[in-house]
C-alpha cells in the first residue's frame, strides 16, 4: 500500500448524479464551456490532487435529452486544461474501439510532452450500440474482440511512445489507465494498466479485486507495488449528516425517471417498459457476467446490488441515483474521510477516483472541507513533491519489450 492516498476528481459535466444538472444555483450547461473545466482543475490542484479526469465516448448520447453531457473531446480540453495549470494531472478517456493507434500515439505523446509530463490515457472499450451505430456499424463488437482489439491497440500505442526520440516528456511516457471488472478487462489491466479504475461498492470485495489484480501483474513480469487502484467514489457532503442526507435526497427528487429507467436498461440488457416502481427485478432474466453486453463491469455492481439487496425497481433507481453504479458515501466530511481511511487501510484501494455529487459546488465542498479533514490525518499531501503524474502516483516508466506479447514488464 502506498504511504498515502492519491485522488482524482472526474469533471463530469454537471457532476455524477442524474439530476445534478438541476440542482439550485447550478448552471446546467456549464459543461459546454472551457472554464468549467479549468476553473476546477485550478481548485484540484490548490488541493494538491493527483489529477484531473474527463470520462468520454464518442456518441452524442440520447440521453442528452434528459441530461447535459461531456460534449468537449477530452485531449483537446486537457491541453487547455494544462496551459493554465503547472503540476496536476491530467488525465483523458480516449477509445480503443473507435480510433487509429497512430494518430492516438502521436496526439497524446504530444500532450504529455507540452503537458511537462502530466498526461494520463484512460483506455476503454467503447460499449453499447449507439456508438457503433456512429461509426456506420449495424452493432457493436463482441466484448471479447473489443478487448482483443484493445490489447493489441495499446501494444501499438506503447511501442510509439518508447520509440520516440525527440519529443519525450519529463515522465517518459503517458500513464496507461483502464478500467475492467469483467475477466477480459482484469486480464488487460493486469498486463498494461499502471492506474485501475474500479467500480466495486463492497469492501472486502474492492481488497480482492486489488489483490488479484497486483497478482496478475506480477504473472507479467510486472512490479505490483506499482498498479495503482483508484475505486469510483461519489461524495454527497453536508456540515452535519442531516444536511448531507437532505441534500442526497433533493437529488434523487431531481433524478429525471426516464433517464434513470434508461440507463439502467441499457445496463441490464433489458427493457424495463411495464415494471412499476413498487416491482422487483426480474432476476431470471439476468445474463451472466461473462456473456453480458454492454460494460459488464457495471453490469456486474448492479447484478450484485440486486442478488445481495433484492430491491424494488425503485429502490434499485434510488441507491443508483442515475450515477451507474458507483458507490456514494453521504455525510460530514469527518464521517466520509472516516469511510475513506476505512477503505485505505484495509488495502481496498490506493485511493479514490472522485466523483462529487454536484459541480462546482460539490468539489468546492470536497476540496474545502474534506480534503483539509484527510490531510490532518496524515492520509493526503499538503504539497506536491513531483510534476509529474507518475511522480504524484509514485510509480516509474516500465521497461517495454516491444513487440512481446508480454509488452510492459517492469524491472
């Protein structure tokens, strides 16, 4: 486990909830202007956060209907991002399903070398039909192939980068991010991944995950003490624990149902036309895991969210508050910075990919009254010692072999 925790905030449009967009005093389409995002990445680096992360696909969502979206190409917003900024991480979601090797090469070897070394690529395997439908596909990969696809993409991506010799940035080259719960998606992060992000919701759970996947990396010839798991994290803060419920539960009162009835759909594989709130889930017709559709890790948080709990179709909505899945810890900041020790010190996570309730205000909470809480603890920085990403993440350049199946193995 790492000496202290590392965190980042996701700069997901008007933040993590479904109805954050219409939470007083917010401006719903902040999310289509630049200084959204600069204006917080300036508070998360006055925190000394690790970095700064923008989650995208390349859709324009029909959810959009219901909710604003991340409508902004994160490379392009991130080289904004890090000219009015110096230390902070920075890090962006670009598909491996829906773009070229090269052209993603040289784009994000670029931006972390004018970055001075602060780029992070969160690697995903873009799910679910509308994107292939964008892409002039009648349906999108099998999941198996996308991570074939995926492999293979990042070998191509890494090698670009260790050939580089003009151009290299101060921290060698881009930190490789993925996300995966599925077994494909843990085989990936095992192999490539240097920051994992997670979707897990309970503890013992998270600690295995983690383990297995430090295991996995060792079977790679990797150094496991440098795979950093960051676990989803949404905040729902208040200066007593009443306020904070209030606020969670004016939220879920904002919460559009038909965009929270979609999204879940969509993650189960099914339509939910016809089930009244007061209903169960209809388990028998519940995929398993491994032949699910779509992003099996959500999949899988909320199949076990239904097996454990066996909610009401309401409830079910309620608990996931149109986040995905995402566990959402409510309270004073004393209260969730004691739910974040917990999860620290139990090796469930290096630290946390933050997601506040509500943006600006939620983060502006987080940074002012939560991170405080956690330095005193001796659990976060209170400066940076790095200008680097990987010097905030404490881990160092793997040695590639390029053009091993292995790819990375760090000696």
């Amino acid at each position: 486990m790492t000496a202290q925790l590392h965190l980042n905030v996701n700069i997901l449009n008007a933040g993590v909830f479904g109805g954050s967009w219409r939470f007083p005093g917010t401006d719903g389409v902040a999310s289509y202007r630049i200084e959204h995002y600069t204006d917080i990445a300036k508070k998360a680096e006055a925190a000394k956060l690790d970095a700064v992360f923008l989650a995208d696909g390349p859709v324009l969502d029909p959810s959009i209907r219901h909710r604003t979206g991340n409508n902004l190409e994160p490379s392009t917003v991130l080289a904004r991002v890090a000219a009015q900024t110096e230390r902070i991480g920075l890090i962006g979601t670009l598909s491996s399903s829906y773009n070229d090797p090269d052209e993603i090469a040289r784009r994000l070897g670029d931006l972390d070398y004018v970055s001075g070394g602060r780029f992070g690529w969160n690697v995903v395997t873009t799910a679910g039909p509308n994107a292939a439908r964008n892409f002039g596909r009648a349906g999108e990969p099998d999941h198996a192939l996308r991570y074939r696809r995926a492999a293979s993409f990042v070998e191509r991506v890494v090698s670009a980068w260790a050939a580089r010799t003009e151009l290299r940035s101060p921290q060698g080259r881009p930190v490789v991010v993925q996300a995966g719960g599925s077994s494909d998606g843990k085989r990936l992060a095992a192999r490539v991944g240097e920051v994992i992000f997670s979707a897990e919701q309970d503890i013992d759970k998270a600690r295995a995950f983690r383990d297995e996947l430090r295991t996995g990396a060792a079977e790679f010839g990797r150094n496991p003490d440098e795979v950093v798991v960051l676990p989803g994290l949404s905040t729902v803060l208040g200066s007593t624990e009443t306020e904070a419920w209030q606020r969670r539960e004016l939220l879920d009162e904002l919460l559009p149902d038909a965009y929270a009835r979609a999204r879940l759909s969509g993650q189960l594989g099914f339509s939910l036309d016809g089930l009244s709130d007061d209903e169960p889930i209809p388990t028998h017709l519940l995929p398993d895991p491994d032949e699910a559709g779509g992003s099996q890790t959500f999949y899988r948080v909320v199949r076990d969210i239904i097996e454990r709990e066996q909610p009401t179709l309401g409830q079910l909505l309620k608990k996931l508050s149109g986040g995905g899945g995402h566990r959402i810890v409510v309270g004073t900041p004393e209260q969730v910075a004691d739910d974040i020790e917990r999860w620290f010190r139990a090796g469930a996570a290096d630290g946390f990919n933050v997601m506040p309730d509500v943006l600006p205000s939620g983060f502006e909470d987080f940074v002012d009254h939560l991170v405080p809480e956690l330095q005193r603890r001796g659990l976060f920085r209170t400066e940076y010692e790095s200008d680097t990403l990987r010097g905030h993440l404490g881990i160092g350049v793997p040695e590639l072999r390029v053009g091993d199946d292995a790819l990375v193995a760090a000696r």
